[in-house]
C-alpha cells in the first residue's frame, strides 16, 4: 500500500512518527462491535467469505475506515441485529464502545461513526431452517 493511506500519528516531544494502516483500525473496530449485545454478525464480502472458507477469521469485516476531506476519521459499520433488540440504543451502545475502545488503544479520535444494520436476524428462521434441510432427503424406506 502507497505511505498516503497510512494514517500518520507524531509525537510532541520527540518528533517521532508511526504510520497506522486503516485496516488495522477496522480489525480494532470489527472485534469490538462483535462483543456488543444485540450484534449477531458483521457484514462480509467475498474476500472475508473466502478467508472463511479457508479457515481463516476476517475480524475487520463489516468495518470501513476513512480520512475525510477535513482529515477526520469515518467509520462505516455494517451489521446485522438480532431480532426484538432497541435497534436505537443498540447502535448509541456500538457508537460510544467503539469510540473508546479506538482512543484506549490508538488515541485517535473518530469525528463519526456510522452504524448500517444491513438485516436482522431471527431466531425462529434459524431452527426452521435447520428442521427444512433435514426433511429435505427423508430416508427411503419403501420397497
């Protein structure tokens, strides 16, 4: 990746530099929304499918981060709720712990946080899934 999508952090007192890739910061923001009550799952794409597939966890999926033209960070957040949870207060809950989780951990700040619930996810659906690909090769008992 080109050094302009590094997200630049100096230091006062010395003058030192440390460049952050924004992935880094959707992994940091991905785990965090995952633990918060009411998220069933993040929103993925065909790359986290494939990394999937092979074994392996995509913990910044669901989350894009950007500068934008005030060289602010954005985060867009794609979930999906569980189903009979305040959609509102769920979204206030993700908004304030992913804001501190970012500044305890990389001191930066978000100028905004922008919670998409992509669907929800009902748990009756589920089990009548399960019960449907079950009866859909009964046994063949006749002769």
């Amino acid at each position: 990746m080109a050094d302009s999508s590094k997200i630049l952090l100096s230091g006062e007192e010395n003058g030192e530099q440390i460049k952050i890739d924004p992935s880094v910061l959707e992994v940091i923001l991905g785990i965090a929304a995952e633990k918060i009550d009411g998220v069933v799952s993040m929103r993925g794409n065909l790359t986290s499918g494939i990394k999937h597939v092979l074994g392996r966890e995509d913990r910044g999926k669901g989350v894009n981060v950007s500068v934008d033209e005030d060289n602010k960070l954005v985060a867009d957040v794609y979930v999906y709720l569980e189903a009979g949870v305040n959609v509102p207060s769920v979204g206030a809950q993700m908004q304030k712990t992913l804001k501190a989780q970012l500044v305890q951990m990389t001191d930066l700040e978000l100028k905004a946080i922008n919670i998409h619930v992509v669907g929800l996810v009902f748990p009756e659906d589920e089990d009548q899934e399960a019960e449907d690909t079950t009866e859909l090769f009964p046994e063949d008992n006749q002769e």
